[in-house]
C-alpha cells in the first residue's frame, strides 16, 4: 500500500463504506429458498432408506434431471454410477450409520445422459427430539476441476516417468558404445611369445569418459614381438581419437619399421602434422619397445625407446629393481622434429618388465594434492613382489591402485612381460 | 584451489607475464588464451616468470607448449624463469626441459 508522508492508513482496510453496504443490501435480498436452489454446490436430502426427499436445483442441473424424477422415486444411490453405488454400499453408509457424519468422499455421479460426474459427498444424519434417526443431509461438490487437475498430474508423471526410462535407456546406449570404443583403444588378446608371460591392466577413471592410456603387444617379424604403452594428454572423445590415432599409427609404423625410435618418429610426424595449427595441440607420451626371445637361453632382448613417458622398471628376480632412464625423450608431437632415445635390457628368467602410465605414480595418498605415490614408491612396491609371475604383479597392482581409492583420478595402463621363474637359464643370474 | 593470476608487463626483452596460482584443466585455458592473443615482435622473447605457480599438470604443460609454438610461430623465443621444481620435474620428465630456456630469475632472463 503506498502512503504519502504523514497520512496514516485506514486500520480497516475499506475506506469508502458506501459500496460495502451497497453489496451487503444486495446479499440480504437472497432468500433462503434462492440460496438453497442456487447454491455453488448440491444439496439433498433423503429418508433413512435412501429416498430422496429434497434435492436443489444445482444438482438437478449437474445430473441433467427433473425434480419429480427424483423425488420420492429415487434412491441416493441410484444417482450414483456403479463403481459409486458399490463404495456407497460397502463403506459409505456403514460409516455414515455408525458416525452420524461423514465427509469429503470421493464418489461418482451418473448423468442422466449416461455421462459421469467425480464429486465429493458429505453427509450428516439429522435426528429428531427423541435421538431417533430422521433423516440424511447431504452436500455435493463439483470434482471435475480437481479430478482434471489429478489427471493432469497422473499424465505428467508419466510424461516424466517415460522420459526417465528413455534417458536411462539412452544412458546405458552411450556407456555401451563408449565401452566398445574403449576396448577397441585396446587389444582384445594379447598374442602368445614363447617364453614370455604378459600381462595387462586398464583402470578407466569414470565410466564415462573415453580412457587416454593405451598399450599393444604384437608379433612384428618371426622373432621379434612389439609392445608400447603411453598416454594422451587430456581427456574426453578429443583425448580417445589422438589414442586411436596414436595406437594405428605406432601399429602401421612397426610393420614398415620395428625400429623404437623410427616407429616413435613417424608417431611423432602424423601427430604433429594433425595436431599443429589447429589450435588444439595434442601429445603423447609413449614407450615403445622390441622383444626378441632367445629359446636357447631362455633370456629376452628389450630395446626400447621413449618420447617423455615415465621409465620402465625392470624386476629382477633377486627384488632388484631398474629404472630404464631414457632421459631426453621429448613429448610425442610437440616439435615437428623430435628425438628419442634408446636403451636395452636382457630379462632372464624370474625377472619381469613393467610399464604403466602415471595414473599409477601420481596417484594422490594424502588429503595434498602434491603428495603422490610417486616413483620411489613403485619401486618398493613391486621389489616386494620379485620374482613373482607377471600377472601376480599386475594383480598386486590392482588391489594397490583399489586402495588409492578417490586419490586415484586418472587413466591408469599397466603392461607387465614377465619370464617365468621356473624356466632356469642354464647359466643362472 | 587457487585461481589463476596472470600479470602482464613489458621488459626490453618483451612481454613479460608472471603465472600466479594453477596452470590445471580448469585455469589453463586462461594462460592459451591470454598467450594467443599477445603480440610478441620477431626475435624479441616471451618470459613467463612461474615464480608463483602453485600447481601445474597436463593441461598447464599444454599451455606452456601452445606458448612455445605461439612464439615460434613469431620467430620469438620463450623463456620460462624461476620454475618450481615439481613443475621442473616434469619438464624434465617429458623432455620439455631441452625445448625451453630455463632461467632462476627474472632479472636476468629481462635483460637483453
């Protein structure tokens, strides 16, 4: 309400009284009769069995009947529709009989047409001087506003329960096909080496984001196998095609050059040349590597090369570990010329060539984001399961990154090639 | 976590801007952003003083990277200054360490 300054309010509310006692001489012109007839609602009223004796206007106009059509010819019930009749029968005039009252029922009228009304019924039995029953007072409200209003809701929950299920539906669809293209960033199997066990472990971060790790193990010429392992900067659809990109290409690259640092090179090359002035630059890190198994010994040659992946372990069977350094490697596709550097390793029976990506390493075991598991750490770790098989290890390595719990949020590839114990070399280690 | 403060001055050198907080997957893009749109004249040098980088992962290397071939692209060079070790370490780890020129002060990386 808006004031000037230094008028006070009417406490009242109503300053003009002319128009008030206006409308109050026109409310006290209704007769009784009239509002009875006319009343917003229905009124009836019926003997002890149900006859009906009274009945307004209003609910004749609602049920499309004349009034001596009902009067004293029908039952209250036999305006109601069957499923009313019944409710009528079975709880509502047991109730009223015993209660005296009873209100707010939901029930059904019959229209004369055939048609049907949802009202809501009150009713109140009026007794005579003695106490004895008289008869039945009863006031009918229009349902129909309420009864749309409740269907509008109904439908609407199914609308929304519909568009639920659909997205539910739609939900699963997507995390199947992310799944699929997931497990085709990696191998199905890994191809059998003589001599040598591997094995593999993919932690995806969240379902359903597409992973940025990657590995592959495959026979390049009769003797020697490949293996590389790495990971993409970033993360999303955007990081999984640079890794579908990555792995067909360090594929393609070993058929026409097993070389490490040529495959590396060409990676390096097409990534590059993808990736560069597109204003969205991405990289990898990625160890690449040759086995060659000598049957005769029953050692193996590793020759790998690196482009800024973490180094390689080396478990011997003795618990000690080697850190294969390839210090300088740069970040796959950063610079259209990049260097990588070598190095080897001879694995003897019992030892074991672990690489993984820095989910692993950088694995977060305080509250700190700044303390990480690290790579010192690893290092006791796996020393602690020398001479273990290869999937032991990886096992062991999955109930440690189990245990990392939230403090692990990234992509996590583990690849393990290990040359069991029990195929002693003749000249020992 | 901090936010991302990126102050720019010029030295003789060139542009000059101190990185204050994180370089991650959500401030990050700030850094390329700001980078891209800096103007740095043929053969003068970018520096970026990282003596207030508090956190640096992937997303601040990228960075670091789309700055490196923003100034090549000018025929500039970068220089980054008093780099936190964990942040050295991982240039050292990803090789990066050889691309950039590393500088402990700033001092000495602004005078030409």
């Amino acid at each position: 309400m808006m004031c000037s300054a230094g008028e006070q309010p009417d406490p009242h509310g109503a300053g003009d009284g002319g128009v008030s006692h206006a409308a109050f001489a026109s409310l006290l012109e209704d007769s009784v009769e009239e509002l009875y007839e006319n009343a917003p609602c229905g009124y009836l009223s019926t003997l002890m069995d149900g006859t009906v004796a009274k009945i307004n206007e209003t609910l004749l106009t609602w049920l499309d009947l004349r009034r001596e059509e009902v009067v004293g010819r029908m039952r209250f019930s036999d305006l109601l529709s069957v499923g009313g009749k019944l409710y009528h029968e079975t709880h509502f005039a047991p109730l009223l009989r015993m209660q005296g009252e009873i209100s707010g029922i939901a029930l059904e009228m019959r229209q004369s047409g055939g048609g049907r009304i949802p009202v809501l019924v009150s009713s109140a039995v009026k007794h005579g001087t003695t106490g004895e029953p008289l008869l039945i007072r009863t006031t009918v409200f229009d349902a129909r506003d309420r009864r749309a209003y409740e269907e509008e809701l109904l439908r609407g929950r199914k609308v929304a329960e519909e568009a639920r299920r659909r997205a539910e539906a739609d939900r699963a669809r997507l995390q199947h096909a992310l799944a699929v293209l997931q497990q085709s960033l990696l191998p199905d199997t890994l191809p059998a080496i003589p001599g040598v066990e591997a094995a593999t472990h993919y932690h995806t971060a969240s379902p359903d984001q597409l992973g940025g790790d990657f590995y592959d193990v495959f026979p390049v010429d009769g003797k020697r196998f490949g293996f590389f392992l790495g990971d993409v900067c970033g993360k999303g659809p955007e990081a999984a095609a640079v890794t579908s990109l990555t792995r067909y290409t360090l594929r393609a690259a070993a058929v026409h050059d097993p070389d490490p640092v040529a495959t590396l090179t060409t990676l390096n090359k097409v990534l590059h040349e993808r990736y560069t002035g597109s204003g969205d630059p991405r990289f990898c890190t990625a160890v690449f590597g040759t086995l060659e198994p000598d049957a005769a010994t029953g050692r193996m040659r590793v020759h790998l090369a690196s482009g800024g992946h973490p180094p390689a372990l080396v478990v011997r069977a003795d618990g000690t570990v080697d850190s294969l350094h390839t210090p300088g490697g740069l970040l796959v596709g950063v610079l259209p010329a990049a260097r990588f550097v070598t190095t080897t390793a001879v694995l003897a029976p019992g030892d074991t060539l672990l690489l993984y990506t820095d989910g692993l390493t950088e694995a977060r075991t305080g509250s700190d984001r700044t303390s990480l598991f690290g790579e010192e750490a690893l290092r006791g770790f796996v020393a602690a399961h020398a001479g273990r098989a290869a999937k032991d290890l990886v096992e062991a390595l999955i109930n440690l990154l189990e245990g990392f719990g939230d403090g692990l949020d990234d992509d996590t590839a583990l690849l393990a090639l290990g040359i069991p114990a029990d195929r002693t070399a003749p000249d020992g280690r | 976590m901090s936010p991302l403060k990126i102050i720019r001055r010029d030295a003789e050198t060139g542009p000059v801007l101190e990185v204050v907080g994180d370089l991650d997957f959500v401030h990050a893009p700030e850094l390329r952003e700001h980078i891209s749109r800096l103007v740095v004249p043929p053969g003068r040098r970018l520096v970026l003083d990282l003596a207030g980088l508090e956190f640096c992962d992937s997303s601040g290397i990228t960075a670091l990277i789309a700055a490196h071939s923003h100034a090549q692209a000018a025929r500039a060079e970068v220089v980054l200054v008093a780099v936190p070790a964990h942040t050295r370490r991982i240039l050292h780890m990803v090789g990066l360490d050889q691309i950039f020129t590393l500088h402990p002060d700033s001092d000495k990386a602004t005078r030409s």
